[in-house]
C-alpha cells in the first residue's frame, strides 16, 4: 500500500562497468536522494563507491534514483526496486548496496524481494572498521557497534513480525523462537564488549591525568584528509598513512617541542564520514574523548577536494553531537599543493570557517607551511587561544 505513494524520477540510468569481480563481491550501487541537490547526493553516491571497493565489495554498476517521499517499506516503490532488482540479476550482482540507511524493516524487505544480499551505508561501514580494527581497543568497539546495530536491526524485524501477528513466517513458529534466541545471544555480546570496553577506557582516561598539565592538540576531521601525514611532518613521527578511508582507527599521541621547555601533545584519531553510524560513534567514544578533552582542535580538511565544505559541516556537526563545541578550533586547509588558486579555495570555503577560527594553509606533502604551524602550536598558550 505505502509504496503507491512514492514518487520517483529515474537518473540518467544505470552506469555499468563489466568486471571479472569474484561473483560473491559483485555489487550494484544505489543512491537515493530526496531533497538534497543532485551534485550533493551524486559526490555521496561517489563517496560510497569508494567505501564499497574499501569493504572488499566490486562495484558493478550504480545509479541515483530521486524519491519524493521515500515508501516506509522499500523506501522507493515497488515498480522501481524490481526494476533495480532486475539490473542487479543482469550485472549478476548478488549484492546490493543503498548510499543512505535503510531502516530494518527496508532492509529485510528488499533481502527478501530481492533474494540476495543488501546492505546500507551503515553496514558498509561498519564491515570496514572491522577490517580496520588492529588493537584490542578498536576490536572491542567495533564488536559493539556491530552487536548494536544487529541488535537494532532485529528488533525491527521483531516488531515487525508481531505487527503481522501470526503471518506466514510466525506460523512456523521457528522464526520468533530463532529472534528470540538471537536477541539473547546479541544482548551477551553487548554487555561483554562494553565491559571489557569500560576496563580500557579508564585505564585511558587514567594515562591522560598523568600528562594533565601539558596542553593538548587534537587532529579531527574527514577520512583521508590527511591528519596523519600531518602528525607525521609536524612531530615527525611515523604514523602510517595511506591513500584510503578509515586507514586509521587507533589515536596516536606524539610530543611536539621545539626548544625542550614548550612542548604539547599532539593526538591523531579516527576520521570521519557523512552518516556515520551512531553505533560507531557511540562505541568510539572513548578514543574520540582525546578529541573532547583537547585544549585545542586542528580541524583537517582536504581544500583540494570539491566536497570540503561539506566535509567541514559534517566534521563539526559531529563535534557538536559529541559535545566538543566549546573546545576553540583552528582550521588547517591541508593538500594545497594539489591546489591551483588559493583565492578560490577561500572563495569556496568562506562560509564553512566561523570568524573566530584560525586558518593555517597548509601541506604535509611538500612542507609548505608546516614550521609556520609548528611555531604557533608550541606558542599556543599565548597567541592562539581564544580569552
Ligand atoms: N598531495 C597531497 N597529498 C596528501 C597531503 N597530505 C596527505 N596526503 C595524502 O592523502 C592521503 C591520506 O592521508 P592520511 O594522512 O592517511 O589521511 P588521514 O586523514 O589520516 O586519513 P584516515 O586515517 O583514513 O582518516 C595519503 O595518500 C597521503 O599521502 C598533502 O598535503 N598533499
Ligand atoms: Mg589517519
């Protein structure tokens, strides 16, 4: 019934790229967007290419799909998904892939229309962090925000289910007996990775009494915005960079000095994305309170990259969500060498730096401007921070 409500306009159609791709990897992109612009959910659908081919997934073909109110049980309508669901069979695409969240009941539905794997932008993500994750701090957190978001996503199943009451799936009966079963192993999940969760984190927060006294620099911002090159040529540190999203999830403290007497500590995190899942955010808690407690916040962001202001919003709106508002920002335009006119990047990203921001142009490739920044840190106390 709801799905006669949706209104769509198809894109230009779907972009196929034939591949050798393992059958099992072999996904097709859908992105969906209703009131954003078309270059806004295009640069998302480009995005979400990216973080398909870094969760091992070999993307196919992909397409953007405009909803004007979005079904509760497909999100598009039905005649759309079977069209998409018939492309998908065409490229022998056993995966299907949406660039936004799905709610669980969206989720399950097309599982079953379409009897194959589909995931959302969520569930990608959350695949790479837990192929990132190396230490047992990151291995925990990532273990409970996936424990969170399946246990999320069987309770949707669950109300679902009983809403029908007594369709064809609770006739089995097995299928409530199954949910129940999960949920319960689920919950243990849950409970144990938080504790053990719990132990590290104040074992962290302990380390960090112990260096109280020494002012605090943190690097935020978009995946791949280059924080860590920048840990790199500011301490000269060692941290490992790389031209791929969520390269680091563990943070990296380095001590900056310059003459022996002033010195910071300079800490590298996780970067971020637009739709992140909250579970992540919730379970990196811990790791981003380096983020919080900072005297100060080195805003990264990538100024050659089309997308930065939208990369800038997202990064401060997750700040905010985590209650770092009040901790002063500068912002630190990185990657210049790779752009041609610094009025232009002025001109873009004049909107996203609030007027009490410092901005230093930057970049970790070539140098440019890093002593410059090195200097102003270490002199922070005095020239930087805000009343
Ligand atoms: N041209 C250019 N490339 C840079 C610069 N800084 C970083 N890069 C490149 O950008 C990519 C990402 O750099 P990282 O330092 O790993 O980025 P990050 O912000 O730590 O990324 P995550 O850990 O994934 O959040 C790498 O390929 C770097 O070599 C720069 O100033 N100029
Ligand atoms: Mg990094």
């Amino acid at each position: 019934m709801a799905e006669l409500h949706a209104e769509e306009d198809r894109d230009t159609g779907a972009t196929r790229q034939a591949n050798d791709a393992p059958d099992a990897d072999r996904t097709y992109l859908v992105g969906v967007f209703t009131t954003e612009t078309r270059e806004s959910a295009e640069a998302s659908l480009r995005e979400m290419g990216n973080l398909c081919r870094t969760a091992g997934l070999t993307v196919t073909g992909s397409e953007l799909v405009r909803v004007r109110v979005p079904t509760p049980a497909l999100y598009l309508g039905s005649g759309q998904a079977d069209r998409i669901i018939a492309i998908a069979q065409d490229m022998s695409s056993p995966v299907i892939v949406f660039d936004q969240p799905l709610s669980p009941v969206q989720m399950r539905n097309w599982a079953r229309r379409a009897q194959c794997e589909v995931y959302d932008r969520h569930g990608v993500i959350l695949e790479i962090f837990a192929r990132r994750a190396r230490t047992r701090e990151a291995q925990l957190q990532v273990e409970l925000a996936r424990a969170e978001y399946a246990q999320s996503h069987l309770a949707g199943m669950w109300q679902h289910l009983s809403r029908q009451g007594g369709g064809s799936r609770l006739a089995r009966g097995e299928g409530e007996k199954q949910i129940e079963i999960d949920r319960r192993r689920l919950h243990q999940r849950v409970t144990r990775a938080r504790h053990a969760l719990e132990k590290v984190s104040r074992q962290r927060a302990l380390r960090r009494e112990r260096r109280d006294q020494t002012t605090r620099v943190a690097l935020v911002g978009y995946t791949n915005a280059g924080k860590s090159s920048l840990l790199n040529s500011l301490a000269n540190a060692r941290v490992r960079i790389a031209d791929q999203l969520f390269a680091t999830l563990d943070p990296v403290t380095r001590r900056l000095s310059a003459d022996g007497r002033h010195t910071l500590l300079l800490t590298d995190t996780v970067g971020f994305v637009r739709n992140l899942p909250p579970e992540l955010i919730n379970a990196f808690h811990s790791t981003l309170e380096e983020a919080l407690e900072a005297d100060l916040i080195l805003l990264v962001v990538d100024a050659s990259d089309p997308e930065a202001p939208v990369q800038i919003e997202t990064t401060r709106t997750i700040l905010r969500k985590l209650g770092a508002n009040r901790v002063p920002v500068a912002v630190i335009l990185n990657k210049m060498d790779r752009c041609a006119d610094r009025h232009r990047v002025e001109l873009t990203l004049r909107r996203s730096i609030n007027r009490e921001d410092r901005v230093f142009y930057v970049s970790a490739t070539t140098g440019e401007g890093i002593d410059h920044l090195r200097q102003e840190l270490i002199s922070y106390r005095s020239t930087m921070r805000s009343s």
